[in-house]
C-alpha cells in the first residue's frame, strides 16, 4: 500500500499560500504502469484536504468527488482506478454507489499489535466486496502469517520497494507467487534497477518516481446549497414521489447536474445514457438516491445561499418550460427546462460550455441549443435570454417567430420568477 501522499510526493500538495477554494477538486494522480509502461491504471490521492484531515472517511469522498465532481473520464479515462481506504470506510454505503468493475480498493494492514481475531473479524467485509466484484489490493504484511486468512481474496499484492533490501526481492515474489494469484505491483520503483530487479522476477505492474510522479487534476465543481440536499434528503425519507423529487431537482441547476453527471460517469457502469430528471430517479432508486445526498452533504461546505446565477439559471429553465408548454409536447417541456437551466453553466463552472457539457449526457436537440443555437429550442432560448436582458429588438423577433404575443410571454415571465423566488422560501 503507499503510505500516505504527502510522503509519496510532497511536491504535488497545492502550494499552501494557495486560498482554498471550496469549487476546486485537487485530486492527484500516479500511473500504474505494465512492463511495456502503458498505462494500466491510476492511483488517486485527495488533495483538497490539508494532510492533518484524513479521516476515516476521506477516501470515500475522494471517490464520490472523482465521480460526481471531477468527472472518471477526464481524471482516469477508461483505466483502473486505485483508491487508498480505511477499515471504517470500507463498511460505508458509499460503495454501494459505485460499479466495481474499474476500481481497486487498497486496504491496509490493521494497526500493529492487532489479535488474530480482530484480522479474521474483518474477513466478512472483505469477503462481502469480493462478492460485489470490487478487486482488492494488499501491501507485503498480507504475506506475513497473521494474515493468512486475507490472502487469497487479493488481486493485487503491492511490493514497496522502499520497505525491504534488495536481496529480499526474489523470496518475497517467490512466496506472493506461491501462495497466492495475485497480480503484483512493484510500487515506489525509483531506479532502472529496481525495475530491471523486479521485471526480472515475472512482476507485471510498476508504479513510482521512475515511470511517472503524481500529477495534479484540478476540477472545477459546482456544489448545491446545503438546504437543498437538506430538502432532497427530506423528500427522499419521506419517500416523496419521483414526481416531487424530480421538482426539487428542476429548481437547483446545480444538484440536477451533479446528478446527472454522477449516473453517467464510467464509474456508475450504466450502458446507456441518462438525460432526464426523471429517469435518473428512476434508475438511482430512493436507497441510492439517499446514499448519494448523504455524500454529497459531506462534501458541500456549510451556508451560503445559492448563487445569483444559479437563480438566474432556474427563471431560464421555467420560462423556457412555460414557454415551450404553449407550442411543444410535454415531453419536450422538460428538455427547455434542460436548456434554460444549463444555458448559465460556463459561468457557473468558469470554463467554455462546450467544456462543461462534455461530463454530462444531454439529447442532441438540447446540445444544438446550447452550443449552436439552433433547432427548436433556440428560439426558445433566444426569447428567454432576451427577457432577461431587456432587449426589445431579440425580444420582438423571437416572439413572433414563435407566435406568441407579448402577454404570453410577459406572463410566463412573471411566473417563472414567481416560482425561483418562492425556492427561497420552501
């Protein structure tokens, strides 16, 4: 197991005269390469925290983090994700969250002068994430006696090449090999030596200085207000209906697209994509929808009312809803709801929009609205924008391209910033 980031690699912490910013996530990654060194995965480490943080259940939100705030794609693409965890976190419902078939738990040795029975107590855990399909990682203690009972459900067996002398390089692979089938990783491998050492002996996997140093992967993140996964949490123990859930979600852009991002993420392993509220609750289930606000409130610092933009993003997405609720089938009213919403979503994230919309699955009439403002949202779009900015010329044209007059329009205006304000109050 690598002991912790700060001593793998203390030039990848963020410099501390850096003011923490609450939308960053710092997560720093280490390739885990094969013999050919292509890349076969990533180790993360969290570091958004300051080192004297780590809980027990920090690694938990260092997964959460990569999948609904980071995205898996941009941090690890379609490799194996390594995580660091702790005995506590890995008893959590966190990992109920997660697909296992790309990530590897590493789970450490329990605390020296730990009894046989309280290594043997934790086999059922084990045993239990086995069965779910999550791979395990050990470090070289696994090969010790006392933890006998641990070694056949390992996948891999991490050799810290900084723990043991050279010459006891060919006994231990000899032994892991022997009584185990176990994939071995030579880990903080820092010379062509120790490489050459390790290759020579059948190792197949290699991480450390050598072949790469950790390196940062900053993600902006936009976090709802604690009140409203207050509201969701609320909802979802009172076991609302996917009608009401899915209306709290149409009223913070910002936990409809953290939701809609994390059920797309490589990491959720859905086949298909999701593109509605609705069918995101549907899919989630009210267990894991509950599981998923619990996280995300521990991941959500506290206070701070949502955003202007975030209210301006909200009266688009009902004005666009109330508009096209005129013209278009219901079914489409949702998806102008969709295009209001993450019309703001550049400046929300502070980065182009075609950038903030890759790390989430949206129909293609909606991305034709967003990105090139065409198709049958657009005008819809342009009229709404125009609304808000007060532009009689843009507000005149796309009224009339849509055969709507201005009372129409004037009104729906009015209730959709009749409905925004009145979240403040709920």
């Amino acid at each position: 197991m690598s002991s912790s980031p700060e001593q793998d690699a203390p030039e990848a912490v963020a410099p501390a005269v850096e003011p923490v910013d609450e939308n960053i996530a710092i997560i720093a990654r280490q390739a885990i390469v094969d013999e050919t060194r292509a890349v076969y995965g990533y180790e993360l480490f969290d570091r958004s925290t300051a080192s004297d943080a780590h809980t027990a259940a920090s690694d938990a939100a260092l997964l959460f983090n990569a999948l609904s705030y980071a995205g898996t794609e941009a941090l690890v693409g379609k490799k194996t994700v390594f995580i660091n965890c702790t005995h506590d976190s890995l008893s959590g419902g966190h990992l109920e969250l997660i697909h296992p078939e790309k990530v590897v738990l590493e789970v450490p040795p329990l605390p020296d002068g730990a009894t046989a029975e309280e290594i043997e107590g934790r086999l059922p855990t084990l045993e239990a994430l086995r069965t779910r399909g999550f791979r395990l990682a050990f470090d070289q203690q696994a090969l010790r006696r006392a933890y006998t009972s641990w070694l056949p459900l390992a996948a891999f067996v991490k050799l810290d090449m900084m723990a043991f002398k050279p010459e006891l390089a060919t006994p231990l692979v000899k032994f892991a090999t022997t009584h185990s089938k176990a994939t071995l990783v030579a880990e903080k491998v820092e010379t062509a030596e120790q490489y050459e050492l390790m290759r020579g002996l059948g190792v197949k996997l290699f991480q450390g200085y050598w072949f790469a140093k950790p390196a940062l992967v900053k993600a902006t993140t936009i976090r709802p207000s604690q009140a409203t996964i207050i509201q969701l949490i609320n909802l979802v123990r009172k076991q609302a209906t996917t009608a009401e859930i899915e209306d709290l979600l149409k009223k913070d852009p910002t936990l409809s697209f953290n939701l809609l991002r994390f059920i797309n993420s490589s990491g959720f392993g859905l086949s298909c994509e999701i593109t509605s509220f609705r069918h995101a609750v549907m899919i989630l289930g009210l267990k894991k929808l509950f599981r998923w606000a619990a996280l995300l409130m521990t991941t959500t610092r506290a206070g701070g009312a949502p955003p202007a933009v975030g209210q301006t993003a909200v009266v688009r997405g009902r004005l666009m809803e109330l508009l096209a609720a005129e013209l278009l089938p219901p079914e489409e009213c949702d998806n102008a709801f969709v295009v209001g919403v993450f019309s703001l979503l550049d400046t929300m994230l502070g980065v182009p929009l075609e950038k903030a919309l890759e790390s989430v699955a949206l129909p293609e009439p909606v991305m034709d609205a967003l990105l090139r403002r065409t198709g049958v949202f657009a005008p819809f779009l342009e009229l709404t924008i125009a609304c808000e900015s007060g532009d009689e010329v843009a507000f005149a044209k796309n009224a009339d391209a849509l055969h709507l007059s201005n009372r129409q329009v004037n009104w729906a205006h009015l209730q959709a910033l009749t409905w925004a304000e009145g979240l403040n109050d709920e």
